[in-house]
C-alpha cells in the first residue's frame, strides 16, 4: 500500500516537473538547503551558551525568544522543501534504509531542539545551568550534525537524490 502512495505521490503532475526540471529542482534543493541554517546557526548559538562555551550579555531565554520564530520557519521550509524532493523520487525513497535513518536523526533532532527551547527558562532561574542540560545541548548539536551528514550521504550511499 505504501509503494503504491509513494508511486502516486511520484507521479503528481506539478511534483514530477519539478523534481524532473533542473532550474526548479535545483531551487527546491538550494531552499532546503539554506533553510537548515535558520534552523541550525540559531540552535547552535542556544546550545553552546548553554554549554558556556560562548559568553554573552544575553540570558539564553531571551535567545530562545529572538531565535526560534527563525527556528520554526526553518523547519517549516525545510519539510516542505524535503517532502517535495522526497516525493520526486518516492518509489526509491521507499526501500531506502538511509532515507529512514535521515528521518529518524531529523525528528529527534527537531524533538531535542524543543525540548531545549522549552525548558531553557526553568534552567536559566537555578543558580547554574544543570549538567543534564548541558547534556542535552550537546546532543542537540550533535543531532543536527547528524541530520546534515545523513542528508549528504543519501544521495552517496544510495544512489537516490
């Protein structure tokens, strides 16, 4: 049932002259691609003030204010964007074990990215950040690597993007 969703999905008129066009799927390529920094620079910037690794003047809350509206229309556009180039190439999408992995490093990523953004007030008010969010932050980090470097190696590994 799922090849057959993932050969309609395929098959949509506006999706395969996209993705079957070089100047429109190199635009959905570039968008999903710069859509990650909006995502990735200010998460990185949260974390590592988490971290104490970068000083500042700014409580880590009020970056969390300034920056995830960035965050969250970076994802926005990146899922899009991802789904578009996703479904141009759906039925060999299906059977891909690292197209599966990207998603699963994605969504964790995108989980600990919230969590992080939501309870960065609670450890902003404690005498110091607390060593488990510090933990949290590193692998916010690290899963946002992850997503990068799975995404790259897609395409290298599978043959597929």
């Amino acid at each position: 049932m799922f090849l057959q969703f993932s050969q309609w999905l395929q098959n949509i008129h506006w999706i395969a002259w996209t993705m079957g066009t070089n100047a429109p799927a190199t635009v959905v390529e570039v968008v999903h691609y710069f859509s990650f920094f909006l995502i990735v620079g200010p998460v990185t910037i949260l974390d590592l003030r988490l971290l104490g690794w970068t000083g500042g003047e700014q409580r880590p809350s009020e970056l969390v204010s300034q920056f995830y509206p960035l965050v969250r229309t970076g994802l926005i556009i990146t899922t899009i964007s991802g789904l578009i180039q996703a479904a141009g190439s759906a039925t060999q999408y299906y059977d891909n074990q690292f197209f599966y992995y990207k998603l699963l490093v994605f969504f964790a990523a995108v989980i600990v990215t919230f969590v992080v953004g939501r309870k960065t007030l609670d450890w902003e008010r404690l005498p110091q950040i607390p060593f488990t969010a510090k933990l949290l932050a590193l692998l916010c980090i690290l899963l946002w690597i992850g997503t990068i470097l799975a995404g790259v190696e897609v395409p290298a590994l599978s043959g597929v993007g």
